[in-house]
C-alpha cells in the first residue's frame, strides 16, 4: 500500500541506466537537488520510488537488494 503523501523518486530506465527525479508527496512539485520543496516550504525525504516501467522496477529492485544504502527504500511499478 502506498501513500499519497509520501515523497517519492520518479524512475526511468534510459539506455540501460536508472534515471531517478525527486517529487514532493504533498504537492507533487519537482525537487532539486537538495530535496528542498519551494511550494511547501518544506525539506522532503524520498525514501519510495515509482517505477515507469519494469525495465526501471527491475533495476531499481536490483539496486534495493545490492547495496545497504537502499535497503529502506520501497518501490512500486506504475504501469
């Protein structure tokens, strides 16, 4: 189950590689790179990622199970 509020990375896979951006789950507005959301005035944590495919969900899932550094992180696949 997942929460709508919840910041996420949005994932793609591009020649092979995983491209990840960051969204704000309370307003869904783009992040930089330091996480922080200008709309909401707020320092967001992506710790659930929304795979595009399942080219990405597999190298996100690939991810998840190699390096500790991920091992919090949740995933689904939006198709």
């Amino acid at each position: 189950m997942t929460n709508s509020k919840r910041d996420y990375f949005l994932a793609c896979a591009e020649d092979g590689s995983l491209s990840m951006r960051p969204y704000c789950g309370s307003c869904g507005h783009q992040l930089n790179e330091d996480y922080f959301c200008e709309n909401c005035q707020r320092q967001c944590r992506c710790t659930h990622v929304k795979c595009e495919d399942r080219d990405s969900y597999s190298l996100m899932d690939a991810l998840i199970k190699k390096n500790k550094a991920f091992k919090k992180f949740t995933i689904e696949i939006l198709i």
